[in-house]
C-alpha cells in the first residue's frame, strides 16, 4: 500500500447519488486531507475511476466493473414518473402489470437495463434523462428510473409512483483492484461504517465483487452488445407500516 498521502482525494458520483454522509464524515476525521465531489456522467463513472480521473465513485449497477472493485452501499427504489393526470396516479403504488400497456420512454443514458421492463417503448430515445422527462410532460410515455432521479428531475406537472415488483437498483463504491492508497482504504471504511481510529481500513485490500455484482455487470456487457439478458430480480422493498 503506498504510505505517502497524496494532497487529496477526488470521489466521482453519478446523478441522484448522495456523497453527503460520506463527506461529512470524512471531513471530521481527516479535515487536513480535501476531498473533492466530482459529478460524472453514468455512463462514464466507471471508467473514470479505471482511468485515474477520480480515485472512487459512486455508481450504478449494472456496469461495466472490470478492473473494479465494488462495495454495495443500498439499493434504490425503482419508480414511475408520469404526468399528475395519469391514471395510475389513484394508487400510492403500482405493479408492473398497471403499466403493460403504457407507452415508455427509455433514454440513451438510461441506469436500470431493464430487459424485460412493461409497456413499450416509443421509437426516439431522449439523450439524458433530463430530456426525457421532458417528454413524459408532453405525454408521450411514461419513465422508469431509480426513485433519486425522479426526485432529482422533478416537475410541478409530474409525480411519480414505486413499482413494487420493479428490480432493485443497487448503488455501490467503485474502487481500483488491487493496492489501494492510504485514503482510499480509509474512505472504504468509512462507508462500512470503521469507527474513528481503527486500523482496519488501512490495512485491507479492496473488496472482491459479489456474486450479484458480477451477474449484473454481466448483464450490462450483454446489453451494450445488443444480446438478450435476464435481470436479477432485487430485494423486496419494505413498505412502512401504517
């Protein structure tokens, strides 16, 4: 492990994920040390981090990992963003089966990989999210996102509702295989949640990617060369009592 600090840390993270816990705290235990939030496009975080532009980044599964270590950190709701006229709007929740015969917008820098995802898609695929929840105004479909995008891209004129049998999306911490330095080590255990202190963040190597982690970044290798691939199906949501 290299031992010299270097000046400072740079932790990419793509839209709708939120560094803020981790920062607050690793400004508390290293104030000497910066640590710099970079936005990165989705589709371009891992390759920042296997290219040396951020140290680590927050990202999406599925992705292309290879040459990544990944420590999931929580899995997003997947939800429906529609115009607040839409029908489904009636219910607090909704299944797949509500939205099978919707239209769908899916754009060119969508997260989930959704394969086997209900309605159908509309022929133009939006560039960004962001466009594509302009359409969803225009009422040309409907988009499926995880829940902080829909929150992220949010509307007077839209709402959005969970898709309970949705699968998850999981939010993971991407890291180089292999050495790690100083900073990256502890800023893993930061988000394993080390106390203050310990010495086993600086001491151990970077995970190895879990079963789901590699089925999934399977996954994403077979949709970018345009073969069919069956997604795993994501924890179920807990729905608070009432």
């Amino acid at each position: 492990m290299t031992s010299s600090l270097p000046p400072g840390l740079r932790l990419g993270y793509v839209p709708g994920a939120t560094p803020a816990k981790w920062a607050r705290i690793w400004s508390e235990r290293h104030p000497d040390i910066r640590l710099d939030l970079v936005p990165v496009a989705a589709s371009e975080a891992a390759e920042s981090v296997r290219a040396g532009t951020v140290d680590l980044a927050l990202l999406r599964l599925p992705a292309e990992t290879v040459g990544l270590a990944t420590i999931t950190l929580y899995e997003e709701q997947v939800v429906a963003v529609v115009p607040k006229e839409h029908h489904v709007v009636a219910a607090d929740e909704i299944t797949t089966p509500d939205l099978a015969d919707e239209p769908t917008i899916t754009p060119l820098d969508d997260t989930l990989h959704w394969t086997t995802a209900p309605g159908t898609p509309i022929e133009h695929r939006p560039e960004t999210t962001e466009a594509a929840v302009e359409l969803v105004a225009a009422g040309l479909g409907a988009l499926l996102v995880p829940q902080s995008l829909a929150r992220l891209h949010h509307r007077r004129d839209l709402t959005y509702r969970p898709v309970t049998d949705a699968p998850a999306s999981p939010v993971v911490l991407a890291v180089p295989e292999g050495e790690q330095t100083e900073e990256v080590a502890e800023f893993i255990g930061i988000v394993r949640g080390r106390k203050a202190g310990s010495s086993r963040g600086r001491s151990e190597p970077a995970p190895k990617r879990t079963a789901r982690e590699k089925t999934l970044a399977k996954q994403a290798a077979r949709a970018a060369a345009g073969k069919k691939a069956t997604p795993s199906k994501g924890k179920p949501v807990k729905r608070p009592r009432r």
